[in-house]
C-alpha cells in the first residue's frame, strides 16, 4: 500500500501546535483555550497552517467557524464544509443544510461514530451494556477490559475468554492458552508497547497476522512517548509523522513529510483537528431542530413461564421543534448478550411510525421466549431512531424473568 494511501487513512481530526519549529508554533502551543471562541493570534497561525495546505481558501473559512461562510463555495466543497464544521462542532444540525445526500449520509455517521460509539461509552460509563449495540459484542468488551485494564469485565465473554484475560492483564503468558495464541499474543505486546513506550514490543508481533500494524505499533509508541523521531525509523515515514502529527495535535510534525502530496494533506486536518475545542458560530434563527425522541417501556419488567410471551408498551415521543415536520421513527428491539437465542421480539406495527413534533405513539411490543430457556432474568433493549435523521435516536431497557 502506498505512502499516500496510508497518509491519508492515518489522519485524523487534530492540532495544538509544538513549540518546536517556529516563533509562531511556539506561541500557538502555549494558548489554552480560555473562551470557546478563536482569538485573532490563533487564527493567524491556523491561517499559515492552511496556506500550506492541499486546500487553502477551504481550509481558512473553516477556520472561521462560520458555517454562513460554506456559501462561498462550489456545490460539493460547500457541502464538504458544512460536513467538516458538523464533525467540528459536534453538530448534527449543520448535516441537515447538506444538498448532496451521500456526504450528509456520511456527515451523519460521522457524528454516530464520534458520539455514539459504543465501545467509547462503554469505556467512558464503566458499563458494558453499549457492547450491545457493537458488531461483535465480544470484541467490544475485550476492548473494554483492556482500555480499563479490568479483568472481572471478561466473565461476560461467552468466546475469547483467555484472550480477554490476557490482553486486559496485558500477560502474554496468559495467551497459551487462549483460542488463537498468536493473535492473543499481538494483541498483548501492542497494549505493553504502549504502556511502557517501548518499540521492541513491536518487534514481535506476527507479521503475518497484523496487516501492517508492526508499523502501526511503533506510530503508537511515537504517540505514547510524544516523540516523533520514532518515524525516522519507520518503513511507512510519512504516515506515520502524519498519524504522530495528527495524534499529539502538532501539525508542526508535518513539516519532516517529504511527500508533497502528503504533506499538505498533513497541514489541513491537523488544523481541522484543531478547532475541536473551539465552538462553531451559528446563529440562532428559526429552524427545524431535531432532538433526540423519548422512549419508556411499560411495565420494567414481568415475570413468565418460560415459552410463554409477555407483552409490553412501547411510547415514543418525538422532540423536535414544532419547526420540523412529521418524521417516521424505527423501533427496533434488541437482546442482551446472554438472551440472543432465548428471547425474539415481535411488534404490533412494523413498519414506519409517523409521529409529529411534540407528539407521542404507543405500540406493543410481544416478547416471546425459548421453552428451553433456562429460569433467569433477561434484558433487552429496545430503540427509536428518526429516520429522516439516524443519528437521532434513544432507548430504553426492561426485564423479562422466567420461573
């Protein structure tokens, strides 16, 4: 894979600036910001950053903060900028003022993937529960208990036990005798890589099984230790000062890249990255503003012979302004990890339920359960997502006990 391909899928949304390279770096990386607005010093070193970007005139109205500004551009960058500035702000509402469909599509899970992640909830709430929600809720948990470093989260792993316990007490030997030893084994040496800041960690995973990561392992080690010299090493250099870059908030580092295509690429989201911590100007009119709905579960919880089906009330609210129109909500129910094959969910309604603004709608909700199943309790989990805005969506939780 090319330096440039890698350049790019390593960057990501960053910037403080090291007080390494210049007079105005220096200064930019001592500010703190005190207000959630850019002062005119900041601006002007974010503006020499995107003057040796890929895309300078782009790159200067972001820096204003301004989404007014993205009328400036052509159709597609003008879309572009409203989607840069939404994953900024953290924003869905400027998703909504995308024509093009497939960058609002994208601009949307963005902002899932950054507030709604469940393995970062997880992490951030101590609670597995969001595993749920994960494509492999195993693999979620693992990652829970290692970022932790909390081996009891394991006993919630029905496959890859020992390789939980393994990576979580970050003990190789723990690895023997886990299911797939060898991948157990990177997964263990990247975490002690990390934690002790020692590149010869990196040195013995299997490369077979890393997909490039050998090298992934050591940008880690320059992040971990704050130290970039580390790439001068590196098979892949201009990735991995871009990812080092990105990942301290230094775009600064950006200036060892010898690419010229690279590097400026280096400049532009380092200063993107940079006004996360900054909030976008957007004015207060009149407009439709989604929020997310209100979803209850009627009654919590019951208690049922175990084949028997109970039957639950699902209302759904819908939260947005009286300015939005009608929308249509999913409802979707989901199992605990331990219920998958003991619990099925059937609605009264599948299809789309229109709610207006303000509005409520209660549905039924049949949970049958599994003749075999054994005598316990059972959550699951059941959502609502507007589907005229996906990343709006709740959920609630309830009980089934069987005797």
């Amino acid at each position: 894979m090319s330096s440039k391909l890698f350049s790019i899928l390593g960057l990501i949304l960053v910037i403080i600036i090291s007080g390494c390279i210049s007079q105005e770096t220096s200064q930019l990386q001592q500010i703190k910001p005190s207000t959630n607005y850019l002062s005119t010093e900041e601006i002007t070193v974010l503006n020499n950053f995107c003057d040796k970007s890929n895309s300078p005139e782009k790159c200067r109205i972001l820096v204003s903060l301004n989404p007014d500004s993205c009328e400036n551009l052509e159709e597609k960058d003008r879309s572009d900028c409203y989607r840069e500035l939404a994953v900024i702000s953290k924003n869905p509402a400027l998703c909504e003022k995308i024509i093009d469909e497939q960058i609002s599509d994208r601009c949307n899970s963005q902002l899932k993937n950054l507030l709604k992640n469940p393995i970062d909830i997880a992490i951030s709430t101590h609670d597995i529960s969001p595993c749920n929600d994960y494509r492999d809720p195993g693999v979620c948990i693992i990652k829970v208990a290692h970022a932790l470093r909390d081996s009891s989260i394991c006993d919630e792993v029905t496959h890859l036990k020992q390789r939980c316990l393994a990576v979580a007490n970050t003990d190789p030997e723990m690895c023997n005798n886990a299911d797939y030893p060898d991948s157990c084994l990177n997964e263990v040496y990247k975490g002690l890589s990390i934690i002790e800041k020692d590149t010869s960690y990196c040195d013995k995973l299997k490369v077979e099984l890393t997909y490039g990561e050998p090298w992934n392992c050591y940008w880690d080690v320059a992040v971990a230790s704050e130290d970039s010299t580390i790439c001068e090493t590196s098979k892949f250099s201009s990735s991995c000062y871009s990812y080092v870059a990105t990942k301290l908030k230094r775009p600064a580092i950006c200036d060892n890249i010898e690419s010229e295509v690279t590097r400026p690429i280096c400049y532009y989201v380092a200063v993107l990255a940079s006004l996360e911590d900054y909030s976008v100007k957007i004015e207060k009119n009149q407009e439709c503003i989604h929020k997310e709905p209100t979803i209850v579960i009627s009654p919590e919880s019951q208690k049922i012979t175990a084949g028997d089906t109970a039957v639950y009330s699902v209302s759904v609210t819908n939260n947005d302004n009286t300015l939005c129109k009608q929308s249509d909500f999913k409802i979707i129910g989901h199992s605990s990890l331990t219920a998958i094959s003991d619990i099925t969910y059937e609605f009264g309604d599948n299809k789309l339920q229109p709610i207006n603004p303000g509005a409520s709608l209660t549905i039924k909700v049949y949970v049958s359960t599994n003749s075999k199943a054994p005598s316990r309790s059972y959550s699951f989990t059941v959502s609502a997502t507007n589907n005229k805005a996906e990343f709006y969506s709740s959920n609630a939780k309830a009980t089934v006990s069987l005797k």
